[in-house]
C-alpha cells in the first residue's frame, strides 16, 4: 500500500508541476505546448519504470538475503577449516623447530696465545695456477676472460695451513663471466666455485677426482675424491660463503667442515676423509669465469651466529706456513730437461717435480691435463707426448690461442718453472728462441742434460713406479674377480632356495670346503717385477715420446746446448759432457740407418734421367712389336741391310754380299756381353720375346737402380749411402709417383 501511494503520490506531483506553468502562461503556443505534453508523458513512463524498478529491486533483496545467509554459513565453516589447517601448519613447524638440532659450534673461548701475522695469511701466488690472477692486494681472485682460457679452471692456494683448533675464512663471488659450459650443467657448468681444503704439494684444483683435497661448490655438493653428496642449493654470485674448519678435539662436532651462507649454515656439520687426519690443510679456492673476493680475516664479512676466529687471527701453534711460501725469492730458475726420446725423458721430468714440487710444469701434455680437470674436451686426434693433440674444440683460433696465452703468461710468472719440450730443447734454433722468452731479469736458466746410462737413483725410483702400477692393476683385477665371485654366489643361493634346502651335515661339509677354499685365495700372491721389467729404462708406453715423422724431420739437427747459447748454467746429470757427446753421435748415426728422410727433396737430375729412361722404355717395346711381324720385320732388316751398306761406303770399304745371317740363340747368348741390346745377331733385339712380366721386371729393376744413385746424390749424407728396407715403397712413391 505504501508503494502504491508513494508512487501515485509522486505522479501527481508531477503533473501540478507540468500543468503549472500552462496556466501561469496562457500565451504559449501550440508547439511549446505539445512539447511539454511529451515530456510529461516521457516523465510518466519513467516514473512507472522506477515504480517496476523498485519493487524488482525488493525482491532481489530478499533472495539476496537468503543466499548471504547461505554463503555467510558456508564462509564460516571454510574459515573455520583453514583456521584449523594453519593451526596445524604451526603445530608442524613448532615440531620441526624443535626436532631441529641446535647448533654446536659454541663461541670461541679467549686464546692468549702468540698470533700469527694477518698480512702473512693470504693467497700463495707461487702456488696457483698460471691463470690465478690475484690482485687489490691478493683480496680479489681473477681470470683470463679470452682465448679460450677462460673455459679453464683457476686455482689458488692459501699460505697458511691448519693443523689444530677451529678457524674459518670466507669467499664472496663479485663477478660471474661468460664460458664455454651451460649454466644449466651441472657437470660442467659455465660459472663454478669451489671452495676447500686441500694438502701441501697436491693440485689447487680442488675437486679434481684425488684424495688429497675435498671442497664444497656452488653447485651444492661435497666432493671428495669420486663421489660427491647433495648438501645444499644452488649458490650464486653476491652471497658470502663461509668455511669453517674445526679440528678442535674437544669440541662436539670436532674432525669437521662447515659452510654457512650470509651468516647462517646451510648444511650439517661434514667429517673431514680419514686420510686427511692429522695433516696440515690449507684453505684452497678454484674458480672459473668469475672474480672472487677472499677474506682470511681477521674481522668477517658476516657474522656467524657464534664467535669464531679467523685464520689471519690464528693462534701461530694452531697454523702452518707453507714450503712454497717460505721459499718465495726475487728470482726464479728456469729448467730446461735435455734428453733423447725413448730414454726415459718423461720419467726423469716427474721425478724432477717429485722431488722439487715448488716448480711448474709447462709442456703440452700438462695443459691437457688441466682441461680435462677443468671439464673441457678430451682431444683424441693422434699425436705424441712430446706434441699431443691439442685441438679443444672452442672453436676457431682459440685452441691455438689458449696454449699460446698459458705460454705467454709462464714468461712473465715469477715462478720456478720447467719447460720439458723433447724435441725444441734439442734443437739450436728452438733453444734460442726458448731462451728468448725467459730473458727478464729475475729468471736464472739451466740446461739438464741426461743422456746414456741412468743414475742408480733414478732407477731405484722408476723401479718404485713400475712395481706400484704393477700392484695397482693387479688390484684392480681381484677387485673385478671378487665381484663376478660375488655374483656368482648369489646366483648360486638363489638357485637352491628353488630347489629346497639341502641337509645339515651335506650343507656343512660344503661351507668347511668352501672356507678352506676362500683361505686359499684369500692368500695374495706376491706381485714382483720381472727380469725383463727390472731391465727396462723407462715407463712403457703405447703412446712414442715423439711421432715418426717428427722424428724423421728433425733427429739428424739434434745437438747438445753450447756455452754461447746464453744459459746461465749447463749440467749434465748421467754422464759427462764428452760422453754425452759421444752418445748423442752414436744415436744419430744409428738412426740415419734406420730412419727415413720425410722431407727429402727430389733433384733435377732424378728427373731428367726417369724421363729419358720412359723415352727409351718405349722405342724398345716399339721395336719389339715390329720384329714380331713378318712384314715389318722384313722392312726392318731391309732398312738394316742398307745402312750397313751406307756405312761401308763411308769407311772406304768395298760393298760385300753379305750371307743372310743366322739369327742368335737366345739360350746360349750372354746378356752382359750383349753391346747393343737392340740387335744381338740377324737384327734381331735381346726382348724379341719379351712378355708383359718380363717389361714389368726389367722397369722396376732400373726403377730401383734410379732410386738408389738419386736417393745418395740428393740426401748428399755420407752416413747414408742407402736406406732400410723398410722404407723402399716410402721413398719409390716419393720418386716415382
């Protein structure tokens, strides 16, 4: 009722309103007048719409207010399941938190012992890989970012090692650069950290597959020797890693390693290896495309939830200096191992390093080494150990640039280095230009010449080498065999549980056999060099010191360093130099006989003489064809006859009637007596007869008779009249094809 009046009470009011302005103007027209009467109907029609507009408006109220009760209901019980789901959430990580360990590394006591120098804990640049570039004052680790060395790892040692108590350092990665891997990787990925712990003497590569190091990397693993464990997430640049050592023997978690992130861990305490008890570890960083910042201390980068000291804040008796960094000079040695392939070059090489590990190597066959630790392709191609294969495939000039650049930056290193290039290191040429490159002031040069018969020592230690290979690969053997035993064990149990169990006292005869039979193999065998081994100079191997036809190039140029070749020092390890002397002449002389020449050049009078020969060749068989037929063998006689006659006249002589001669017994005739082969007695030639396998045997026998006087004209060697038999089809395609 409400609704009906309100709204009739509103049309009337708009019609007093309308209908007021009709009367208070009377003077308006027609027109006006409709207009108004339109929007007055207009007025209405709206009004009647607000009225249907309105009452549609109540009853959506209504159904609305039934369904916000319905969904106000279903609201309060989903509220009340998601209150009851995050109560249970919290009550989870309530327990989690308190199943959580507590940390247990404690704050460090007050220590008044004697420290250790903060400016002498740092990185060892004498102990680094040639690519370790440190720099602002050693805190930064940087990289060669070009050439393709960029793909290899960089290492560094720290000058200071732990033996005792608990000591921490950190590592922050600044930069990260592009590389040859895949970020994506995780066997090789394009930007690596390793961060880790490794012994004096062993490689700044930690992670490298050995067990004299272990480490952490950012690709979150543990890594020692072959196997590596899971411990964290992926870590990357601008975060501060922390490595905690602790070899504190009364601590709770003593004998371990631990790393914590911007402050806070992120793995469980790992045990140091066994093998690695007891021995001094220094701090070791290995990276690749990136900058490193190191801080060895004393104050931290971030603080740990504990106190703890850090190494540059070392109690001196709880540290250890290292060889290489207790031997740092103002000057440097250069060694240059001189010595003759197949004699044990290489050996000697690694028994030098053994016993002076302060100096580098740099060779070929190491730069290999280290891009296979540092995840770069195995080149496979042929080659030798003096010049292997150093094709990396990074693609363009960078293979050759990267060993070049490694080279480059030997030269300017200061360190003791060794330079052990078989074949350059014997050549005149090739040592000048060796020496060319070490001409700054702080290197001292040596040339190590050992030829002849090896020292005792040397043999002492290669006997050592070859009988440890030897138990090495016998190990390795049983190790198989004791597997296939095992398999076949099992196999075997297997099998009877299918067939039912045996009886008790059948089943015991057979394990007392076969515990007797266990005893018996479980007895090694000892494992002894033969005579044959004991007499061998050097390491076998399948790969030669340096290729054939490297060889053959250059052996005969092969001498030993002079006084004016600009050494500061020349000694000779084996024997003397007059020996020496005596040695490198006989080897040489005894490879002229056995060696061919690859670059043996071919002369001019070889050439002119194979030509006149194929000119003669030809008229002969030319001549042997016609004798064989009747017509022109008959010209051929008649032509004979006449210039015999010609002759005759010439000499003065009165022409004769000749008899028609007999022709010649081949069978009785005498080859070497036969003046003109082409007429031996009626005109007729020595091949008359000739098959196609005597033309073949009578050109390759003056074929090699070419060969041979050539072969000792052009090589113009009187320590070489001939060559060995060995190479006959070498040097005949060289002449003839």
């Amino acid at each position: 009722f409400w609704l009906k009046s309100g709204c009739l009470a509103v049309q009337l009011a708009s019609l007093n309103f309308a209908l007021a302005p009709i009367f208070q103007a009377p003077s308006l027209s027609l027109q006006a007048h409709n207009i108004i009467m339109a929007e007055e109907d207009t007025k209405v029609t709206e009004t009647q719409e607000t009225k249907d507009e309105v009452m549609a408006d109540a009853t959506e109220e209504k159904t609305e207010e039934k369904v916000e009760e319905k969904a106000e209901g279903d609201e309060e019980t989903k509220e009340e399941e998601k209150e009851e789901e995050v109560k249970e959430e919290e009550d989870k990580a309530t327990k989690k938190e308190a199943e959580k360990p507590k940390e247990q590394e404690l704050d460090a006591p007050e220590d008044s012992r004697p420290k250790v120098d903060p400016a002498s804990v740092e990185v060892n640049t004498n102990d680094a890989t040639l690519n370790s570039l440190p720099t602002a004052e050693n805190k930064i680790l940087m990289t060669m970012t070009d050439g393709g060395l960029q793909n290899f790892l960089s290492g560094i040692r720290s000058t200071t090692g732990i033996k005792s108590g608990r000591y921490m350092f950190e590592v922050k990665i600044v930069e990260t650069l592009g590389g040859h891997g895949n970020s994506g990787d995780r066997k090789n990925p394009k930007n690596l950290l390793r961060i880790g712990l490794s012994v004096e003497g062993s490689s700044v590569l930690v992670g490298d597959g050995t067990v004299d190091n272990f480490c952490y990397d950012t690709e979150g693993f543990f890594i020692f020797g072959k196997t590596k464990k899971k411990i964290s997430a992926r870590i990357y640049r601008e975060n501060t890693l922390a490595m905690l050592v602790n070899l504190d023997p009364s601590s709770p978690v003593a004998n371990t390693i631990s790393l914590f992130k911007n402050g806070h861990r992120i793995c469980s305490p790992q045990a140091i290896p066994e093998q690695l008890l007891g021995k001094t570890l220094f701090p070791t960083i290995t990276y690749k495309c990136m900058s490193v910042q190191v801080n060895f201390g004393p104050t931290p980068l971030m603080k740990l939830p504990f106190t703890c000291r850090m190494l540059a804040d070392a109690a001196s008796e709880d540290v250890e200096m290292s060889a290489a960094a207790k031997a740092r000079t103002s000057t440097c040695e250069v060694v240059f191992p001189i010595g003759l392939p197949d004699t044990g070059y290489f050996d000697w090489v690694d028994q030098f390093l053994a016993d002076n590990p302060h100096y580098v190597e740099v060779s070929d066959r190491k730069i290999i080494e280290w891009a296979v630790k540092s995840g770069v392709w195995q080149p496979k191609g042929p080659g030798s150990l003096d010049k292997p294969d150093m094709k990396f495939g990074f693609g363009g000039q960078e293979d050759e640039t990267a060993v070049r650049l490694i080279k480059q930056l030997a030269s300017v290193s200061k360190r003791n280095l060794v330079i052990p290039e078989l074949k350059a290191n014997l050549i005149q040429g090739d040592r000048a230009k060796a020496l060319n490159h070490f001409s700054a002031s702080h290197f001292n040069t040596r040339a190590c010449v050992f030829f002849g018969e090896p020292s005792s020592s040397f043999k002492e230690k290669l006997m050592e080498k070859l009988l440890s290979a030897k138990k090495a690969k016998a190990a390795e053997e049983k190790k198989k065999e004791d597997a296939k035993k095992k398999a076949a064990e099992e196999a075997k149990k297997k099998a009877a549980l299918k067939k039912g169990a045996k009886k008790e006292g059948e089943e015991k005869d057979e394990e007392m056999k076969d515990a007797e039979e266990e005893k018996k193999e479980e007895e090694e065998p000892v494992i002894e060099l033969t005579e044959e081994e004991k007499a061998l100079k050097c390491t076998p191997s399948q790969i030669a010191d340096i290729s054939e036809a490297t060889l053959g190039k250059s052996y005969a140029s092969f001498s030993l360093p002079g006084k004016d070749e600009g050494f500061g020092k020349i000694e000779y390890v084996w024997k003397s130099e007059e020996e020496a002397e005596k040695i490198l002449k006989d080897w040489i002389f005894g490879k002229k006989l056995i060696q061919r020449v690859d670059d043996l050049a071919v002369g001019e009078g070889f050439k002119e003489a194979y030509s006149a020969w194929r000119k003669q060749l030809g008229e002969w068989k030319k001549l042997a064809n016609e004798w064989k037929d009747p017509e022109k063998r008959k010209a051929m006689l008649a032509k004979r006859k006449e210039a015999k006659k010609k002759e005759a006249e010439e000499k003065g002589d009165e022409a004769k009637e000749e008899e028609e001669e007999a022709p010649a017994d081949v069978e009785e005739i005498d080859v070497f007596a036969v003046s003109d082969v082409t007429d031996i007695g009626g005109g007729r030639p020595l091949f008359a007869d000739f098959a196609y396998e005597d033309w073949a045997l009578l050109q390759i026998r003056y074929e090699l008779h070419l060969l041979l006087t050539n072969f000792k004209k052009d090589l113009n060697d009187p320590d070489r009249p001939g060559f060995a038999e060995k190479d006959l089809a070498f040097y005949y395609n060289k002449y003839f094809k």
